[in-house]
C-alpha cells in the first residue's frame, strides 16, 4: 500500500505540473484536472488504508 501510495502522490505531482502549462487547450486542461480530482480521492482512501494498516480485502468489515 505505501508503495502504491507514492506512485500515486508522483502521478499527481506530475498532473499539476502538467496542468500548468500555459500552452495546453482548455478541453485537455480540464480532462488533467479531472484525472487530479480523481486521483486525490483515490489517495485519500490509499491513505487511510496504510493508517488503518490495511494490507487486503479479509481487514474490512464486509469482508468476515
């Protein structure tokens, strides 16, 4: 998970970088800053799951 984490936290790093060239259109600038949102969220919730010290499926409620 905390490897997973890192390449997400470079993905985004590298999307914002991306972003704020000013030479891109306005319809690809918008597809970047959805892919950001989208993997904020997903490193919000990877995150939380290196917190808990959740290593698979079997560490979730639903899952017993």
């Amino acid at each position: 998970m905390k490897e997973n984490l890192d390449l997400i936290k470079k993905r985004i790093s590298a999307l914002i970088s991306r972003v704020r060239d000013l030479s891109l259109s306005m319809e690809l600038r918008v597809k970047i800053i959805t892919i950001i949102t989208v993997d904020v969220h997903g490193r919000d919730i990877v995150d939380e799951c290196v917190v808990r010290k959740i290593m698979d499926s079997t560490n979730f409620l639903w899952a017993r």
